[in-house]
C-alpha cells in the first residue's frame, strides 16, 4: 500500500510515531550515559530499562513502516539536558528521559488508533513507572504533567 492509498488517520499519526521513535532514540543514547554514572546499586535497573528502550524502539520503527513512512535514524549524539558527573546526576537524567517518553506516548495516544494507540499506552504506563522508580516518587498524569 502506498502512502496515498494510506488512510487520513495513518498519516495524521506518522509525526507523533516519528517522535516517540525519536525520543526512544534518545533514551537508548542517554541510558549509555546513565549506565556510565550510575551508582552500582542502580545498574541492574539502568541496563534493564537500555534493553527496553532498544526493543521499544525497534516496535516504534516497525510502527513508523506500518504507517507507510521511512524511520528516522538516531542521530550520533544527543544533547543532554544538564551536565551528568555523578550517580545522582545519573538518576536525575533516568527519570527525566521517562518524563520525556511518557509525554511523546501521551501524544501518540491522541494521533493514533488501533493497535498503535495500544502500544502507546504501554509505553506511556512503563515509562510512567520507570520515571517513578527513578524520581522516587509519581505524578498525577504522567506524560501530561510536563504540559502544565
């Protein structure tokens, strides 16, 4: 199926699919960050949350292609949002990626439906609970907090 044989609701999501697969891009780069830092009392949870991020962000490719659109590639680097020197700057910057999926799957639940708009919702609900296991505490709407 080509892309204008694509339905109106398919190409409507291809922008919010393009960004969680950017963001999730981004988690899989600052993961290897948050690993190098990290105390070793955290590495088991950074390394698991490295292979989610890795296979979430393959699902995400494999969305952007069922919706008739080339994936984005990563990028080499990524700006990180403050300087990561320590185990806590390492923590901070785990919970701030979470925040940040949780916000782009927030937006991918409005543009998608079907499927897609499943699998969303379970990366917004797992990075909602990643953020608050890293933040040590939750938020009331994950993903939209950010918007406030």
């Amino acid at each position: 199926m080509t892309t204008s044989q694509r339905s109106d609701a398919d190409r409507a999501a291809v922008p919010a699919a393009q960004a969680a697969l950017a963001a999730e891009h981004a988690a899989v780069y600052g993961y290897g960050v948050v690993g190098g830092r990290v105390e070793e009392e955290h590495t088991a949870q950074a390394r698991e949350a490295y292979d989610i991020h890795r296979a979430r962000r393959d699902v995400m490719s494999r969305a952007v292609r069922a919706l008739g659109a080339e994936p984005e590639a990563a990028a080499a680097a990524y700006a990180l949002p403050f300087p990561v020197t320590d185990g806590a700057s390492a923590v901070r910057l785990a919970a701030e990626l979470e925040s940040r999926l949780a916000a782009v799957y927030a937006d991918l639940i409005r543009a998608s439906t079907g499927s897609l708009r499943g699998e969303a919702a379970a990366g917004l609900r797992e990075a909602a609970v990643r953020a608050a296991r890293w933040r040590g505490g939750s938020v009331a709407f994950p993903g939209l907090a950010e918007r406030a």
